[in-house]
C-alpha cells in the first residue's frame, strides 16, 4: 500500500503474483534481517562503538584499570580471582563474578581452572581469516541515487556492496565492498599476498549497484 498523508489517502498496491513469492532472491531480501546475527540498524555512539565503553568510564571513574592486561582468572569459594598487570607489578583481585570477554585464542595461553568442557572448546575453537576492502569517496550513493545506508546484494561478482550508516549528508565517505571470511586456502593465501584481481571484482560489484559513472567517483581503496 502506498501510505497516505493528511486528507491524502493509501493507494492499495497490486498484489505479489506467485512467481515472485517463489523467487528465492525475493524471500533472501525478506528474512534477512530475521537472522540472529543480521538485525536491523538501530542507533550507534556519535563518534565510533568505543564510545560506549568511554561512557561506562565516565560514570565508573576509577573503578576501570587501563593498561592492566589480564594474566590469569582462578575460582575462588566465593567468587572469583583475577590477575593482571599494573605498572609493572603483578596484582590480584577478587570479587563476587566475572564477565570474561577475551577472545578465546588468548584464554588458550591464560593459565585458569575452568571446567574441562569449557577448555575443551577453547581448545577446539579457532578464528577464521577474514577481510575487508573499503573504497573512499564522495557520498554519491545519497547525492546521485539517495541510497541512505545499508547492504546492496548483487548477483554477479562479489556481495554485499556495505554502504555506512553513519555520517548521512556529508561530503565523504567509505563503502566496503568486499568483507568475508574463512578458513579456505585461497583466502589466507590473498590476506597474505593481495590479489589485484580481487580488487577488481570488488570494484565491479560497486559499478553494478551505482552504475558505471562510478568509475570516475572512487578516490582511494584499502583492506
């Protein structure tokens, strides 16, 4: 349905015809954002996701440490102790629980008593090789075509085109189109060694959401 406004009322839109409810490029667009780890944008922090931690700093003032790596995290009988680094000298702390965020590779080397299931999938786990090619440029994507954000999927060469949620309106910005993951040989091999004909395909799939002028528009890429 068109939406109305005022005294305008909704116009009611035709139908989807069958062929395209069994399209199953039509039903990816639906549900992806269904995905447990795809939901939609909310807000984010003015000035990058680093801000929420400097907010819990302002309210906790010294209770957070900086530069204190975490050494070793032991069971207490009543909680839990934590060892770290401060200055230079090896200090200790106790408290009642512990939220652990590190990622698992470290707590592989962290000497700790956790149970033999959890070490056993800190053993197991391991992280995949991943990438990201980012092109910066004048924000034609709103300028030119009034795309405000968002993923773009393409069917040829590499998807998604991600264009960035932040800064709408300004006169620059960076789109990523190119950002996967995995633990194929081939990969590793091109976050070794690049590949200009990578760059390439990732610069085709920008082409093909915004059209060909957008060769003239690209002012510097990265990964």
């Amino acid at each position: 349905m068109t939406a109305g406004a005022g005294e305008v009322a909704g116009v009611l839109s035709q139908p989807v015809d069958m062929h395209m409810l069994l399209d199953a490029d039509f039903w990816d667009g639906i549900l992806f954002e269904e995905a447990f780890d795809m939901q939609a944008t909310m807000f984010q922090p003015v000035g990058g996701m680093d801000k929420i931690a400097y907010a819990f700093k302002r309210a906790l003032g010294e209770t957070v440490i900086y530069s204190a790596p975490v050494t070793e995290l032991r069971k207490t009988a009543k909680g839990v102790r934590v060892g770290y680094t401060h200055a230079g000298q090896h200090k200790m702390i106790e408290v009642d629980y512990c939220v652990c965020a590190l990622p698992l590779c470290m707590m592989k080397k962290m000497p700790n008593d956790l149970s033999a299931p959890f070490q056993q999938v800190i053993e197991q786990c391991t992280y995949s090789p991943t990438y990201k090619i980012a092109w910066e440029s004048r924000r034609f994507w709103e300028q030119d075509y009034n795309i405000y954000g968002g993923l773009e999927f393409v069917k040829q060469g590499c998807s998604p085109v991600w264009l960035p949620s932040a800064g709408m309106f300004s006169d620059r910005g960076v789109l990523v189109s190119g950002m996967s993951g995995g633990f194929g040989r081939s990969l590793r091999r091109w976050i070794c060694k690049g590949s200009l004909r990578h760059l390439a395909r990732r610069w085709r799939s920008c082409i093909r959401v915004t059209g060909r002028s957008w060769r003239s528009r690209c002012i510097s890429g990265g990964g």
